[in-house]
C-alpha cells in the first residue's frame, strides 16, 4: 500500500505542471478570443466615425465573436464571460440599449477594454 502511495504521490508534480499548462492554454485561448472581438470593435466604431455608415454584416460579426469570447472566457472570469455575452446581445440591436443601459451591464468599450488588460496581467502571471 505504501508503495502505491508513494507513487501517486511521485505523479503529482507531472499532473500539476499538465493542469497548469492547460489553464495557460485556456487562458490564452480567451484572451485571444476578447482581443479579436474588442479589434473588431474599435475598428467597426472608426468606421462609423469616419460617416461610413451602419453594416449589418459587421454588426452580425461582432455578435459572433463576441459570443465566441464569453465561451472560453467563462473558465477563466465568469463575470467577464457574462460581459462579452453581454456585448453579444447589444450588437444584435444597439437601437435597443440605452447609454444607462450599457453602463448598467458594464459593456462600454474602455471598460471592457481595461477589463481585458487586468485579465491579461493576471494570466501572464499564471504558473510562474
């Protein structure tokens, strides 16, 4: 019996070095993934500023990425996830989201921007 102790205890260095690298990866996973949305975003609203006008295909992208981040972003920051979640549902009709609204949900851009930057000094330091 101490023999088998011993040796699951030999194990663990191994198992704990695989949970965090796969933490890391789960990590860096929805980091990329609320980058890629919050880009997009900071590029649609120059867009917009630049009187281009409104694009429903743009908009219809941004739901999807913005989803996309909440999914992995959920094992890393499950408040966070909501808030990309969030940013989903207000792209599918920005009409329908008053400022107070926004503000209420926490979905303004420089919020979750600096959101995402706290989120990506906190996982650098993960496993280190």
């Amino acid at each position: 019996m101490s023999d088998y102790i011993y040796k699951l205890l030999e194990a663990l260095p191994k198992k704990i070095a695989a949970l965090s690298s796969t933490h890391r990866e789960l990590g860096d996973a929805a980091l990329q993934a609320v980058s890629a949305a919050l880009s997009e975003t900071q590029l649609y609203y120059k867009q917009l500023e630049s009187d281009e006008g409104k694009s429903p295909d743009t908009e219809a992208e941004l739901v999807r990425l913005w989803r996309s981040a909440a999914i992995p972003m959920r094992h890393v920051d499950q408040e966070f996830a909501e808030i990309c979640q969030y940013k989903s549902q207000y792209w599918l009709e920005p009409s329908s989201w008053s400022r107070e609204k926004v503000y209420e949900f926490r979905i303004e851009l420089n919020s979750v921007q600096e959101r995402f930057m706290r989120q990506l000094r906190k996982e650098s330091f993960v496993g280190k």
